[in-house]
C-alpha cells in the first residue's frame, strides 16, 4: 500500500448533525496511534483554522451551510484503535470505517461518541 499520510473518515448520522439555521455540527476525533502519533493537523488550533477555511469556501462558493465546531477529542490508543495503524490497503480501511461506526455507536465511550454531531476521525497512517 502507498504511504497514507491521513485519512478523514466522515461518519454521517443524518437526523442529528443538521443543527438550526444552515449549520452542520462537527465533532473531531483524533484516532492516536501506539506510539501517540496524531498525525496531520495535531493542535486544536490547526483544527480550527481549517474549519474556518472550510467555511470561508464554502460561503465564497455560495453553499447555505456553514461548520459548527463542537468538540476536539483524543481516541485511543487502544486495541481497537490501533487497528487502524495496520491496515494494508483501503479495501481494509474501508470495512474497518463500516465497523468502526457500529462499534462506536455501542460502545460510546470508548470512541467519545456525541450523538449530536456528525464525527470526522483524524487518521494518520505511514
């Protein structure tokens, strides 16, 4: 597999991260590795400068909807994160993200889960 340098794994819960008035609220993950890497975007603040790009495109290319930032959170390391570090092609990255997804929404405070936003998981990956 090529070196990935990140992965942005979006995971859509459609009734609950539409907040009022054209916002759409995000809750970012860091998914750490066993070494405590974090990866692409590692402060809070590189996080919210790009949450603050994003929005200014959006606004720019006349989409109604802007970001809402609720909350920056560290997951893992953990045996059922770190699968994520040993991934040997996308097919694999892709079924872990299915799983993950049940797993998170069983399992709410291993992933930090916040049913009220859509999660965006920060996956650094050599």
């Amino acid at each position: 597999m090529s070196k990935m340098q990140a992965s942005l794994a979006v995971l859509l819960l459609p009734s609950t991260i539409v907040a009022q008035e054209g916002q759409v609220r995000i809750s970012v993950k860091h998914i750490v590795s066993p070494n405590r890497s974090q990866g692409v975007l590692e402060t809070d603040v590189a996080i919210e400068e790009t949450v603050t790009n994003a929005n200014f495109l959006l606004e720019n290319t006349g989409v109604d909807w802007r970001l809402q930032l609720v909350e920056i959170q560290d997951v893992g390391p953990s045996p059922e994160t770190d699968t994520f570090f040993s991934l040997d092609n996308n097919a694999e990255l892709r079924q872990l993200e299915h799983n993950a997804v049940d797993d998170a929404r069983q399992n709410t405070n291993r992933y930090k889960w916040n049913p009220n936003a859509m999660p965006c998981c920060m996956i650094n990956v050599n």
